[in-house]
C-alpha cells in the first residue's frame, strides 16, 4: 500500500526530503508498521536515533504523529491503520530544559 509521510524539522533534515511516499508491503498497515518500514529503508537511517525513544523503542516521546491531521493518541496510537487516503505527519518534540 501507497502511504505519504510528511516529515518536518530535524526528520525533513535527517531524511533530506520533507515528504516521502513508501510503498508500504502490507494491506493493512498501522502507524507503527509506517514507521518501522520508513526507518528500515536505506537512506532513512539516520532519522531512528532522531525518532526512536532507546528506552522504550517507541517514536512518541520524540514526535507528535498524525494520521491526515489527527494525533495518534486521539485514535489507536501506534495501531492505528492507515489507508492510502491517509497522510502521516512526523513532527519533532522540542524537548527543553
């Protein structure tokens, strides 16, 4: 499945594009499975240390998700399903201290 992913900041930097369309090897595919996939595709390594929390493995510390305008946690997280109607938007956290 077709899925656009839109990234900003420090992962449009990361990536060296601001938007990315993955073909996605899976029917139904959650946000989880989006991400997993976009972090395992050459060229897009260097966005998992920016995008993965170590401790827990989860992106969600470090960025605010979307699925075409709606945060992910307003919906099923990480399980979300995602069509190819769909945009993800990855958009770092600042974190500040």
């Amino acid at each position: 499945m077709k899925i656009q992913v839109r990234l900003y900041g420090v992962f449009r930097s990361a990536a060296g594009s601001s938007q990315v369309q993955l073909d996605v090897p899976s029917e139904k595919p959650t946000v989880g499975m989006v991400i997993d996939y976009l972090i395992s595709q050459s060229g897009f390594n260097k966005l998992k240390p920016l995008l993965i929390d170590e401790s827990t493995m989860d992106p969600r510390p470090n960025a605010l998700i979307m699925v075409s305008g709606r945060e992910i946690n307003t919906l099923d997280g990480l399980d979300t399903i995602v069509t190819d109607e769909d945009e993800l938007s990855l958009l770092p956290v600042a974190h500040g201290g």
